[in-house]
C-alpha cells in the first residue's frame, strides 16, 4: 500500500557476474518534483497457464529485498516492487500504535472494536495513507541506481512515462480500498465478521526509453 512503483525488469552483465544489494528508482516529475523509491522485493514467474474459463494461473517465487545475481550468461528476468521508505517508516510506526492501544483495548473494554476505529491511533493511520499520495498528472522521468559491493558501471538509460488525470483520478480509489482493508482488520475481531472483497486499482502506461 501507498507509493508504489512496479516494473517488469530485465538485467544482464556484460565483463563479470554482478551482486546487487541495493536498487532505486529515481521518479522527476515535469514540476520538478522528485521522489526516490527503495527496491522492496521481487518476483520471478515460472510458469502461466490459462484454463478453458479465462481464468489465470501463476506459478512464480517471490524474493525478499537483500541481494540479487546478475550473470553475464542468461537474461535475469524479475517483476521488481519499489516502495517510498518515508512512507514505510511513517505508516509502520503508527501502525505499531495503533495495534498497541488495540490490544490495551481488547483487554480493558468489552467495546474495543468501536472504540479502536475512533481513537486517535486509527485516525492518524487513515491520515497517513491519504497525505502521502503524491501523484500528479504529466511527464514522469525514471532513473535507476545499482548498489554492489563491489565496484561496477551501470549504463544508465533515462525512461519515462506520462500519467492523465484520470489515471490519477483512478489511484486515488485505493485510498478508499486501504481504510476498507483496515477497518476490516479491526473488525473481524467480532463474531462472524466477514471481510469485504477488495478491488485494488492500477494503472498500466507506457514505460518508454527516452532519447
């Protein structure tokens, strides 16, 4: 949840294998707003298969974010999931308050459900999902940065892609599905409290090398 940036990626190393243990992406706004975004995991798909329905199967690996093998020998293929870390430290710690004065709650007050998803903890929660959505319609720039520990030249090539303010417009519904998804975590601690299915929105725009 919140800033997010995901990408189908595909590496290779030309003199010598390489060990990647850090990996950014550098978002510039047309306004001149710049945003840099942590790798945070990655997956690597082995198999998909569509049935008779429509319906997709994926068979893939997920991998965590702490080092990865560039070889010079094959094409290494990942989907890569990046994250704003300002928005990962914020959110987890009142994340942490929140499931603090939840559990203070549950063992003091028969109405800890209703009283948790009016405290302060909560709210502030919600707060944040809904400040840190910063995108904004128009020209994207993408650089990207490779971290290793040992030294190696990257051969960095500038992307971009272009956001309508519809695509925005259709983002922002997921600020919606977040507060969905949390208050449904609180209340399935009432009996037989069924969460509600969510619709997760995302936008595919074309991600193109600039000249």
């Amino acid at each position: 949840m919140g800033p997010i940036f995901n990408l189908s990626m595909a590496f290779s190393a030309d003199r010598k294998d390489a060990i990647i243990d850090s990996f950014k992406v550098i978002l510039r706004h047309e306004n001149g707003e710049i945003r840099t975004l942590n790798w945070v995991g990655m997956s690597e798909i082995f198999s998909e298969i569509t049935d008779s329905t429509g319906n997709r199967q994926v068979v893939s690996k997920q991998h965590t974010a702490i080092a990865f093998k560039i070889g010079t020998e094959s094409l290494l293929e990942k989907f890569v999931r990046f994250q704003e870390p300002q928005f990962s430290e914020l959110t987890n710690r009142l994340l942490t308050e929140t499931v603090v004065h939840f559990k203070f709650l549950k063992e003091s007050d028969p109405e800890f459900v209703g009283k948790t998803l009016q405290s302060k903890q909560f709210h502030d929660l919600l707060k944040s999902h809904k400040e840190s959505f910063w995108w904004k319609p128009g020209k994207y720039e993408a650089e990207f940065t490779l971290g290793s520990p040992k030294s190696l030249f990257l051969n960095k090539q500038p992307f971009g892609f272009i956001l309508s303010q519809l695509d925005v417009d259709a983002l922002k519904e997921n600020l919606e599905w977040i507060e969905t998804d949390l208050v449904d975590t609180v209340k399935t601690n009432l009996p037989d409290y069924q969460r509600r299915k969510l619709d997760w929105v995302w936008r595919y725009v074309n991600f193109e090398k600039l000249e």
